[in-house]
C-alpha cells in the first residue's frame, strides 16, 4: 500500500504538547507544510500567526495554516496530541476513557477524507490509544506508530548522563514497556560510552542503589513537572519531532516507541514501547531486545496491565 508522499504534516490538538511539537517541527525545518487543526479555533489562530513569525529565522521555510480535516487528504503525517491531559496525581491510564472517544471521532473524520499517510500519536495512555487508532484506521500497522518511551528513554539517557558526567548521547539505555508506572529500565544492554552497565555494576555493587533511584526519577519525572508547571511539554514535543525526522528522511534508526508486537518478547496483538526500526514507511520492523530473566517478567506485568484497561474495549467487537 503507498504512503502519501512529501511531507506535510496534519497536527490534531496543539495544547501544550501539540504546540511544543509544532516549535520543535518549525524550529529544525522539518517538513514543508504544518497544518494545526483544534477545536479552540481561537487559540489555533494565535498560535499559527505566532509560529509564521518565527519561520524566517528557521532552518528552511515551514508554511504554517490553521488546518481542517480536508488536510489529511495530501498529508504524510497526522499526528494526535488531541484530548484530555494528567491532572496532577491522575495515572495516563485513567484518561482512558475521555480519550478514546476523542479518538474515535478524530480518527473517522481524518480517514473519511481520504487520509493515506502515517499515524503517529502522543496522547495518554498513548500505548492504549495507538491501538486504537489502528484499529479505527484500518491502516496497517506500519503506519500506526505511539511515542511509546521515546520520552522515558530520554529521561532516563539524560539521567544517566548527569550521573556518570557525559553527554546523553553518549549514553544508550533503553526504557520499555507501558508509556506509565508499570514501564522498566532495559539494563542489561545498556552501555555508558561503549562500557556495559552489568559491567560497572560487578565492580561496584553498590551502584545498584543508585540506578534504582535514577530509574524511580525516570518514572515519576511526569508527576514532578505536572505538580511544578501543569504539563510536560518540550521532551515529548521534541522526541515527536525525532521521530517525524526520522520517518521523512527515511533514516531507518532505532527509536523507542510504541508499536505492535507480533509475537516479539512472546506477545502479539499489543502496542508497547521497544525499540523499533523507523523509516519512511513507518515502523520496517520491531527490534526485540534480549531481556534478562526479571526484565521479560516485568514486560510481562506491563503487558497485563495494558490488556487489563484495553481488552474491555474490545470485547464487543468495537
Ligand atoms: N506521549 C507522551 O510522552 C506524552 C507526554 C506529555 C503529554 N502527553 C499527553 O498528550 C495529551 C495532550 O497534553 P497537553 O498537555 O497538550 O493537553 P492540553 O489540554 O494542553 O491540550 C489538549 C488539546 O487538545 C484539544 N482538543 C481536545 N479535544 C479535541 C478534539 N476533539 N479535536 C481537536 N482538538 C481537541 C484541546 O482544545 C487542547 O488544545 C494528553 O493526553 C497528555 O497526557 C503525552
């Protein structure tokens, strides 16, 4: 099945994180085209104006309009940041609700004009609501892609950083499962700077301590910054425009995200964060890490506690 071509980008609900993507997107002159479509027109309109002020000291030229659906039909990527966020002290699983009919009505109105592209979804639960936009869809699930961990993972990298004194680039540890508190660390392939973590663990056990910690920081990181400043933003905004980037430069890299499994880690019929394959198709395949003993018992557990809150969805046959 093709893939629209070019790259225009069909943005659906531009709140704080929308909006945060929206600067990312303009900021590293990522696509030709965004268009921003949400049902506070007022606030779309100042945000459009505001972002075309910026373009001409941007990379290359972003053309920035207030959408509608009409706009799905030449894009390449829509993306859903659309619907209702944490308040402080709400688990993203409780949002499940509200925002599957959200769903629902967004994703029907964006395939019946003629949609042809990719998927890519940030809204909470976002593992839950990637499915579910695959589902509603119809498209293959290639094209279905959730920001999965990419911000955990980027959490945890930047943690991680701090702590052993390099640059987060330098740093390659994975975060996987359930984008929420059941999610884990990978730590037996994780690497600072070429040098195994099981490695510096065995010299220095008591690191083990350390690493819990930065992990418990990792998890709970949303609930600090919603408590501080209402919403978490600039990280998801920007690990939305990583994957966009890597999707319209066909880069073919490893990102973490949420994607469907089909039978990797023993699982099948689930969307949860792994590291996957991303191209100009979407997700070319899963990469399934080799976890240890008590790191597949706790995807298993995040597995669960996926299907717990999503499979009553489906039992109907919805
Ligand atoms: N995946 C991640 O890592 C991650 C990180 C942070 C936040 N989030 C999630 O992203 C979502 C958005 O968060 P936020 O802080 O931007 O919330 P927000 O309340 O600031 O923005 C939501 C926007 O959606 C719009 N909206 C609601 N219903 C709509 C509809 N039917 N059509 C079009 N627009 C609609 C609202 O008008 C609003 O502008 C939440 O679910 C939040 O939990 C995900």
């Amino acid at each position: 099945m093709k893939v629209s071509a070019g790259n225009k980008v069909v943005l659906i609900g531009a709140g704080d994180v929308g909006v945060a993507y929206a600067y990312a997107l303009v900021n590293q002159g990522i696509c030709d085209h965004l268009a921003i479509i949400d049902i506070d027109e007022r606030k779309t309109e100042g945000n459009v104006m505001d972002l075309n002020h910026g373009v001409v000291w941007a990379p290359s030229r972003t053309k920035v309009t207030r959408g509608t659906y009409a706009d799905c039909e030449d894009a390449a990527l829509v993306v859903l940041c659309a619907g209702a966020a944490q308040k402080p002290g709400e688990t993203r699983l409780q949002l499940v609700d509200k925002n599957m009919k959200i769903f629902k009505s967004i994703v029907d109105d964006v395939m019946a004009n003629g949609f042809d592209g990719i998927f890519l979804v940030a809204t909470n639960p976002v593992d839950i609501l990637t499915y579910a936009t695959w589902k509603f869809s119809g498209l293959p699930a290639h094209r279905v892609i959730g920001s999965g961990t990419v911000l955990d993972t980027a959490r945890f990298r930047y943690m991680l950083g701090e702590y052993f004194e390099v640059s987060p680039m330098s740093v390659h540890a994975y975060i996987v499962g359930e984008h929420g508190d059941s999610e884990l660390p990978v730590l037996s392939s994780a690497n600072i700077a070429g040098v195994g973590l099981r490695r510096r663990l065995e010299k220095n056990p008591e690191l083990h301590d350390e690493l819990e910690a930065i992990f418990v920081r990792t998890r709970d990181a949303a609930y600090e910054i919603i408590d501080a400043k209402g919403s978490t933003s600039y990280g998801i905004g920007m690990g939305l425009a990583r994957i966009t980037r890597a999707i319209f430069q066909n880069q073919e890299v490893a990102l973490p995200v949420s994607a469907l499994l089909r039978g990797e880690y023993g699982h099948e019929d689930i969307y949860i964060g792994t590291p996957a394959i991303v191209n100009r198709k979407g997700i070319r395949r899963v990469v399934e890490l080799e976890l240890d003993d008590y790191e597949a018992e706790q995807f298993n557990k995040s597995v669960a506690t996926l299907r717990e809150i999503q499979d009553p969805f489906w039992k109907d046959g919805e």
